[in-house]
C-alpha cells in the first residue's frame, strides 16, 4: 500500500506583519490614536499604561496584553507615573480563531513572555528599520537577514497567539508551544534569579554573591544565562541596571549623578562609560533622543 500523506491545517495564519516594535516612553508620552484594518496588540513590559478604545479607558500593568481588532479605534499613554516600555506588533489575519481576542486583555505566562521575548528578538534580525520609532509606518527588511529569521517572526507570533488561546479556554492543559526547545526547562530557577537581581538592582551584585544566595553552582548559572539570554549573568545584570537607568531617565525625577548613586556605581564617570557601552549613547544623548521623540508630531 502507498503512503498517503495528509493534510494539517492551521488556526492561526499571519499572512501580513505591519509592524513589531519596542518602545521606551517617557511618562509623559502621549499617542493620540489610530484605527486600521488589521490586527493590533499592545503589551506592557516595564510600568503602565493607558490605552483607550471604542468603548472604554483601560490601564495596563507589566505582563498585560490588550488586542485591538481591525478597524477598532485605540490610543496609547503614559500614565504619568512611571515610563513605560511597550511591544505593539500589528498583522494581517483572516483566521476564524481571531475572534477569541476581542475585547480581550489577558496577562502572559512564563512561556508567553519568553516567545514574545523571542519575537522581539528575531524581528531586529530581520528588520532594518528602527523597532523604537512609534510614528513608523513601513519597516525595512534587512538585506543581510539571518536565514530563517522572517518566517521565525511569523512562527514565533502565531505561537504566541495558539497558546494565548489554549491556555484561556483549556486552563487545566499544560502544552509545550515552543518546537525549537523547551522553554520550560529551569524556568523556576531563572526566574528566582531574575527577581533577586530585580530586588538588588541597586547594588553591587558578583557571581559568589548570586550563587551563595540562589544555592547555584557557578558552570550552572552561566549556563542558564547563555540558555535565555546569550550571555553572561553580571552582563545580564549590567543591562538590566542600564534599563533601569533609561526608566529613571524617561521619568524625570533625578539627574545623571543621582540616577548614578541611586543604582550603586561608583562614580557618574563609570556610569557613563557603561551606558554608552550597552545602549550605544551617553546618559546625555539618550534623553535628548527620548525628548525628541515625545515631542515629534505628525
């Protein structure tokens, strides 16, 4: 007898990306809305927002997802609290399965925001233009692009959208969404050290400190690190203080030395060295950018 193969359908089907970006607001940043005929979301990362629609005002806290359906009207604020750092990513898709997403706002699981976190990443492979540019209207892809990295984007955000679905109409079902590894192997563990990073974000923090703390052998640690992030812990740790510098920045509230004092560096000239080294610009040069940016109008 022959082999017959068959055919697998698929419940969510992203035929068009419109765009996938990261934004770093300052807390006074206002977008005074839109309405277009695909779909939107919008995610907070870091801090709140406020996002209004058709019929209601909503304020989104970390991990929280709001979707926008086509045609529907939405804006997005800062509340003036704190400076927020937003994913928005819009796509074209027709699938039946779609609706499950009006009126929705949902909060990520782990899984969920490590494929977000993956989107994220393998859109900057792919994409020439700057993901930081809420006003952009056409995004470049790049002419060096990773081989894979356009239908990544595409597997990566219907994976995202297939467990968002399972996990809020079948809560007692544990599926692995991720076919590239498992996203659940150590996640406890990173994640508990990631929230003791968080909480000592204004120290100096060393290798012997997180291990004796976290009850972690070194080799370990470096390799749960290289796992989810590329890269070494105290690297990790080192961009994570500067994301914080960048919040403390966008908000207002303290100038450089104080900004630079409040995180435990040892001097405002180090602090400087380092931002430039992870963000590519000064203290100075990143907040007139973020002030230009909250200024523009079209």
């Amino acid at each position: 007898m022959p082999y017959e193969s068959i055919y697998l359908e698929k419940s969510i089907d992203i035929h068009k990306i419109y765009s996938i970006h990261y934004f770093e607001y300052r807390n006074d940043f206002h977008f005074a809305g839109e309405q277009h005929d695909f779909w939107e979301f919008q995610c907070v990362d870091k801090g709140e927002a406020q996002v209004q629609t058709d019929n209601e005002i909503h304020i989104l806290s970390r991990g929280q997802v709001i979707f926008h359906k086509p045609n529907e009207f939405h804006t997005l604020n800062a509340t003036g609290k704190t400076a927020p750092n937003i994913v928005v990513v819009s796509f074209g898709c027709d699938s039946p399965a779609m609706s499950f997403f009006e009126n929705k706002i949902l909060t990520l699981s782990d899984t969920e925001r490590s494929l977000m976190g993956m989107l994220i990443a393998e859109a900057r492979r792919c994409i020439d233009s700057p993901l930081d540019d809420p006003y952009l209207k056409k995004m470049e892809k790049r002419s060096d692009c990773l081989f894979g990295s356009q239908q990544l984007v595409m597997s990566f955000l219907e994976q995202l959208l297939i467990s968002m679905i399972r996990r809020n109409t079948l809560p007692q079902l544990t599926i692995p969404v991720n076919s590239f590894g498992n996203l659940k192997s150590h996640s406890e563990t990173y994640n508990k050290i990631v929230f003791y990073l968080e909480e000592h974000i204004r120290e100096y923090v060393s290798i012997e400190d997180i291990c004796h703390d976290n009850l972690i052998g070194r080799s370990q640690l470096q390799k749960l690190f290289r796992e989810y992030q590329q890269c070494g812990v105290i690297e990790f740790f080192s961009k994570m203080k500067i994301e914080f510098a960048k919040q403390l920045i966008r908000e207002n509230q303290m100038n450089f030395t104080q900004i630079s004092d409040f995180l435990g560096y040892s001097s405002i000239h180090y602090f400087s060295r380092q931002f430039k080294k992870i963000s590519g610009m000064t203290p100075s040069e990143y907040a007139s950018s973020i002030k230009a940016l909250s200024e523009w109008k079209e």
